[in-house]
C-alpha cells in the first residue's frame, strides 16, 4: 500500500524489499534455508521505487533493522533523503524460519561502514523460534520509544512483515509502506 504526497507527517512503516527468501518460499511454501538473504532484482527495484515515492515527504530520520534486506531496503532512501539512519535489533523480524538468522555485527559493520553497530551484540538474533508473546513486547518496547521521540512522525521505519503487522496491524507486502497517524496498538 503506497500513498501519494502529503502535507502532514506521519511515521511511515515499510517492509523490506523482495529477498530470495521470499522469492523462493513464495513459489515453494518451503523454508529454502537462507540466512540473513539479499534483495532480489524486485527487491532492489521495489527499494528504488519507495525512495522516488518517499523524496516529497517530511522523513527527518530512517529507523532500520540490521537484517540485510532492510539495510538494503533503506539505502536509496538514505540517499535520496540524505538522513540519517539508525540501526537498531529491537524492530527486528520474528525469529521463525532460516531468513531470521542474521549477520554478526562485524559482518555488518563492514559491508554498511557508513551506519553505526556500536550499540549492538555481534550476535543480535534469537537462537530460538520466538514467540508472539515476545515480538508483541519488542512492538510495546519500540512504541514507548517512538512515543517519547518528539520526531516520531518524521521517521521512516523499515522492519519485517511479523514485526510490522504486530506494531500496527498493517499487513504490508514486499516493498509496500504506509503512514501511521497514531501510535496506538492495533
């Protein structure tokens, strides 16, 4: 769900760009055992595309989960913007399949030298399957945080699927993102 331009800030979620796991699980329905997967050639052009749809509007800062689609997902935004992106574990995806093990902090840190990952474990990941009990607390957590930011509704949030329809009961599609007035719970 994408929207036009806008004479009112809101925070805007977005979920990652198409990753071979996507890809992959979509035309299998089975876990192809990636871990922490690129973008695809869609994904790439989806992240492309949000970056030329998103240019009009007031976006102050990127708020990013490490996992690479999303790193890769924010990167022509980051650009186009020019703002400044944090990195932050707290809105990752839920750790169930193969694509939710992640790259250690050293990884990432090298391929992304312009982000900083001081602020993270070089193990960031669940080493089990959580659960929703847990995402529901990371999505309270992330809210009291973005409640208590006075910039809230300047930010550009690029997350994950369960983490995204957890935050706000938005079910957003590969590349898709929306503009949340409020911070309630869904």
């Amino acid at each position: 769900m994408a929207h036009g331009p806008d004479s009112g800030a809101r925070m805007i979620l977005m979920r990652h760009g198409q990753s071979e796991f996507n890809r992959l699980f979509s035309a299998t329905k089975r876990d192809p055992g990636i871990a922490d997967p690129p973008l695809t050639d869609e994904g790439h052009a989806q992240a492309a595309a949000a970056a030329a749809a998103l240019a009009g509007l007031r976006i102050g800062r990127i708020v990013v989960s490490p996992y690479t689609r999303a790193l890769q997902t924010a990167a022509p935004v980051a650009r186009a913007l020019g703002v400044p992106v944090s990195v932050t574990p707290v809105i990752r995806e839920r750790y169930h399949f193969s694509c939710d093990i992640g790259s250690p902090r050293s990884v990432l840190a090298a391929a992304w030298p312009e982000h900083d990952f001081s602020a993270i474990d070089e193990v960031w990941w669940p080493d089990a399957t959580e659960t929703p009990e847990s995402t529901m607390a990371r999505a309270a957590a992330f809210r009291a945080e973005m409640q208590a930011a006075a910039d809230w509704r300047q930010t550009l949030v690029v997350s994950h699927w369960a983490f995204l329809m957890t935050f706000s009961g938005e079910n957003l599609t590969n590349g898709a993102w929306t503009r949340l007035s409020h911070l309630d719970p869904p």
